[in-house]
C-alpha cells in the first residue's frame, strides 16, 4: 500500500469518526415544545388585587427544563394586550439570534394577537439560567427559571440531590410596573420603588394576605437538595442565605411530630426564632421574606 493511500485512508477514518460521534449527539438530544399563552390574570398580592401580564396564568411563569444538546421550540401567543417579546436570559444564541428575544433589536415585538416561535439549541452549557419578556417592565411578572441538566449520561459533578427546587426572587409593585416605568421615563426621575421582593411570586408570610400561599418547602433531614435560584428582580442584586432562624428546631417539636406535620412554622415558639445550635432537629422551611 502506498504512503498516500494510507493517508487517504486515516482522513478518511477521521471523517467517519467524526460522522459517527456527530450523529451519536444528535440522536441522544431531544427537543422540547412549550407553549407560552402571555395573557392577563388577576392575582392578590398585599392584599390588593392587580391584573398583571403573565405566562400561562401563572407567576413566576413556567420553569422550562432541557439537557445540555436538546433543542428548545417556545410557541409565545401574546395576549397580554402589550407588545411583547421572550428572552432567555444566560442562553448562548448559537446562530439563533432571532431567538433571542429583545424587542427592536433581534426581532420585531409580537403584537397583541399576534404569535412567535423560539427555536434554539441548547449548546455547551449546564446549570440555571431563565426566561423574561423583554417590552418595557413585563418581565416584572413575566419571567420564570431555565434549567439545563447536563447531557443525558452525564452525572452531576457533585452526588446528586434529593431534589431540586427552583427558587425565583421577584419584585412586586402595587401599581402596574409599566406604569411606573412610563412615569419615571416621563419625569426623568428614578422610578418608584417596588412594594415589597418575593420568593416564587410570594411576598412571604411576615407580610398581610400572603401567609397562606408563601412558598413553603419541607426538607429531610440529611438529605442534599439542589436550590436554583434566580434574581428575577428588576432594579436590585439580592444575597441569599438560609439562616438558622428558618429551620424549625428546638422548639419543643418532635422529629417525628415535625415531619408529619410537614414541619410547620407553628410547631415552633411564636416568634420562630428557635434556638440553632447547629443541630437542626428536624427540616427546614424555606419561605418570603419582606425587605428589611
Ligand atoms: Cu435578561
């Protein structure tokens, strides 16, 4: 066999490797379809009731979930009576950049009535990123969480959690959040600030007519789970911590009695402020706290 024949064929063993390799990517990703209805609900929050623009009915709006590879179709129907456009905050638009979503920069807003198809491949990322509209103060309301797993096959590079919980800080204003930011464009001031931040669309449960639906989460103890969070605030950074004063403990509660009752903050004192000593005796509530 000559040297040149011997080349040809490695080029060619190359080529057919990297055919194949390609091709292996490709049948393990998947594609996910998702239609986002942008539209009005009326929701109570602070005791007052406010019509805001949503995904789906729902706030935060839904938490879209892939793998790293898989291919992402968003169907956005806008009615909402705005404009309106959905961008994937953190996702690397890959010769996608008509799916990005800023309004008057990759794409024309969707009118009311109107409709646009997302469509982007998710590539060489993990982790959580999210989703907002991208007309004017929408993304108040509409947004939710993005998360990417690794490529199927792959594992966490950490032991994998019980569970996973997608945790989105918000800001809620009692006033309509376009109209705020109308204002502050018309006045040239700052615009007002908001009525209180949230932990999943709630205000938490030290503030009126929230208690009831502040975002509550029951933990095992000893077991790991994978907080996601995301700052879906328009205006402010935000520090998170889970303090010891959230896990019910010491309070004259009784692990077995705690679980049962899904550890509720009323097994412990009035005040909650449960004495830590760095022994949780059972689980862990996480819920919205009001700005301090
Ligand atoms: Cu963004």
């Amino acid at each position: 066999m000559s040297l040149q024949s011997v080349r040809l064929s490695s080029a060619g063993l190359v080529f057919l490797l990297s055919f194949v390799a390609y091709f292996a990517a490709i049948s393990n990703a998947a594609i996910h379809n998702y239609t986002f209805i942008i539209e009005k609900k009326t929701v109570t929050r602070l005791c007052k009731q406010r019509i805001i623009a949503t995904v789906n009915g729902q706030l935060p709006g839904p938490t879209i979930h892939v793998s790293n590879g898989d291919t992402v179709n968003i169907k956005a129907y806008n009615r909402a009576g705005y404009n309106a456009t959905l961008h994937w905050h953190g996702v690397e638009q890959i010769r996608t950049g008509w799916a990005d979503g800023p309004a008057y920069i990759t794409q024309c807003p969707i009118p009311p009535g109107g409709h646009y198809t997302y469509r982007f491949t998710i590539s060489g990322q993990e982790g959580t990123v999210w989703w907002h509209a991208h007309v004017s103060w929408l993304r108040a309301t509409v947004h939710g969480a993005f998360v990417i797993y690794p490529k199927k096959g792959k594992p966490y590079p950490f032991p994998k959690p019980l569970a996973e919980i997608p945790l989105v800080i918000g800001e809620w204003w009692n006033n309509n959040p376009v109209a705020v930011i109308d204002e502050a464009v018309l006045t040239g001031g700052a615009p007002n600030i908001s009525d209180t931040f949230t932990i999943n669309g709630q205000p938490g449960d030290l503030l009126p007519c929230s208690s009831s639906e502040t975002f509550r989460f029951a933990v095992k103890q000893g077991e790991t789970y994978l907080l996601r969070l995301v700052n879906a605030a328009l205006n402010s950074g935000h520090f998170f911590k889970i303090t010891p004063r959230i896990y019910c403990c010491s309070c004259g509660c009784l692990l077995h009695q705690a679980i049962q009752n899904r550890c509720s903050r009323h097994l412990c004192r009035p005040d909650y402020r449960c004495s830590y000593h760095g022994q949780p005796a059972c689980g862990q509530i996480l819920y919205g706290r009001p700005t301090i």
